[in-house]
C-alpha cells in the first residue's frame, strides 16, 4: 500500500505562508534581565500607562522594552492589542511608557525578490512596496500587588 508522502504537506504550507514579508504587525522586545514572575494575566488585562509614567521604581518589576511596529493598514487599536498579547507573553502585567511613532517598512514576495530570469541575472521586476508604518513602544513590567 502506497502512501502520500507527509513531508510535502508542511512544505507546501510553508511555501503559502512563509514566502511573504511586511503583511501583519510585528512585536520585538529586549530583555532587560529582570526574571518575571509566573503569574499570567490575560491580554485583556494588561494595564496600559501613557507617556511618562509617574510610578516609583519599587512599584514595579522592568522585564522587557516592547516595539509593535503595525502593518500597512492597522490603526493605534491594533497596535496596543499586540502589545497586550506580547506583555502577556512575557509575564508583564502592564505596559510602561508607551508612545507612537512611525517607521518606513517594506512588504512584498520572497518568492520573486530572489527568483531569476532565464539568462541567470538577477530578477529586477520585485514586487517590493514601502510604506509608513505606526509604531508603538513601551516598557513591559510587573505591577507589585500592594
């Protein structure tokens, strides 16, 4: 009996998924060394501070600064929801410090950045698109319960 070979179907999914860039928000945080506690809170309850944050030093555990740069099109909303999400993540229970600001990022194809014409030069015809994307950072820390 003859069956399908299973190591094509990650593959193929890969090849679907995995060839684009630039199309959804992407989080990025750095340590700061601090070990968080293992009380996880749930996205949703994630406190968020604006702006300077006037909170003393002992109030709160530093685990991690948190960058969420937002895709073409997602608005503040969606930025703060993964910022949440990653905070969670990490066993923060609130978010420090947060501003906006705005970076250029590109999108396009992997597939076609790297592909090659027939002669063997380099493809020029990429799909490659810029744009102005909203950024959000902050400091991901844990609240002490008082």
């Amino acid at each position: 009996m003859l069956r399908p070979p299973l190591l094509w179907v990650p593959v193929a999914l890969l090849c679907l998924t995995g060839c684009v860039y630039g199309y959804r928000a992407v989080a990025t945080t750095t340590n700061l060394g601090t070990a968080p506690p293992h009380t996880l809170v749930p996205p949703d309850s994630v406190a968020l501070y604006f702006g300077n944050t006037t909170m003393n030093d002992t109030d709160y555990v530093s685990i991690a600064f948190l960058e969420v740069q937002g895709a073409k099109y997602d608005d503040s909303h969606e930025l703060l929801r993964q910022a949440r999400k990653r905070a969670s993540r990490l066993g923060a229970n609130a978010v420090i410090n947060i501003n906006f600001g705005q970076a250029v990022r590109s999108r396009g194809e992997l597939i076609s950045d790297v592909h090659y014409s027939t002669d063997g030069a380099p493809n020029t015809n990429s799909e490659t698109e810029e744009y102005t994307s909203n950024v959000l950072r902050g400091v991901a820390v844990y609240v002490k319960p008082r």
